[in-house]
C-alpha cells in the first residue's frame, strides 16, 4: 500500500494524548511489539504518523505507526505492509476530540 507521509504537526493532539496512543485505542493491537509499517523495516515504531493513501478515492487521513527515520520523510511516499493497521485520525469518528 503506497501512502503519502502527510506534514500534521499542526495536528499533533487528540483527547488520547498522543496520535501513538490513539492508534493503540482504536487498532486493537499493543504497542512494544509493533514495528514500523513501512515494508521492509524492522525498527520499533515510536510515532503515531500522519498518512493519505495515494488513491484518489480516498482522501482521508489515517494514523500509521512509524520509526522515527521514516516518520522524519515528511512529505515523502512510503510502501506500507498490506496487512498493516491504519487508524481513522479524523477525531470526529473516533476519539471525538
Ligand atoms: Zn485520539
Ligand atoms: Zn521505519
């Protein structure tokens, strides 16, 4: 899945804390043995990342969870793991803050 790594630092809140701990809430799935989303990596994640799939038919925003090398690619297309979990970051779906 090709995703574009989205610049939301001005989006860096929600009533979970932290866009790490909205993923966690909302994925289901424990962080500490969670590794970066991007294909081929094998570093932890640490950082709940803003992306957009590239695909036109889909616009909204999901939180990924990334290592901080490949979360620094701001703007920059990533190649994720087909099987791995996106998280909705319009708060109004989810946490609703
Ligand atoms: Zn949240
Ligand atoms: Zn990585």
């Amino acid at each position: 899945m090709r995703v574009k790594n989205v610049n939301a630092t001005a989006y860096n809140t929600c009533r979970c804390g932290s866009w790490l701990g909205h993923w966690q809430k909302f994925s289901g799935q424990a962080l500490g043995i969670t590794t970066c989303a991007e294909e081929t990596c094998q570093e932890w994640a640490e950082v709940g990342a803003h992306v957009q799939k590239e695909n036109f038919a889909d616009r909204a925003w999901y939180i990924a969870l990334l290592c901080n090398r490949h979360n620094a690619q701001r703007g920059g297309s990533l190649d994720l793991d087909n099987d791995v979990k996106l998280v909705s970051a319009n708060v109004a779906l989810t946490c609703g803050s």
